[in-house]
C-alpha cells in the first residue's frame, strides 16, 4: 500500500510550488524588461548606422515581448 500524506507535508509542497512558481514570474517579468531595454538600445544603434536589417530584426523581437 501507498504511504499516508499528513497535510502538513501536502501544505509543504503547496508551499514550495508557489514558492517556485513566484520565482518563476519576476524572472520572467526581469527578462522581459531587461530585453526590452536592449532591443530599444540596438535599434537606436540600428538607426544611427542606417542599418534596415538590424532595425527591423530587433523591432520584431521588441514587438514579440
């Protein structure tokens, strides 16, 4: 037969699995304004140097945020 789950090891890993799931969001949230502040930098450079490849290739990256 199985082993018996006590509900303080079930609210344990309720606890752990929010826990993760949290960490997991303001990573996310990070990454996207960091990459969001790179794509901006590049295609300011893009612009200075006139180049049409690397303009459009980092706005359809700031646009897939």
């Amino acid at each position: 037969m199985g082993r018996i789950v006590y509900p303080t090891n079930q609210l344990r890993g309720f606890l752990n699995t929010i826990n993760d799931l949290s960490a997991d969001l303001v990573l996310q949230e990070s990454m996207q304004i960091f990459n969001k502040k790179l794509y901006t930098t590049k295609i300011e450079e893009a612009l200075l140097a006139k180049d049409k490849e690397k303009f459009m290739k980092y706005t359809n990256l700031l646009k897939q945020l």
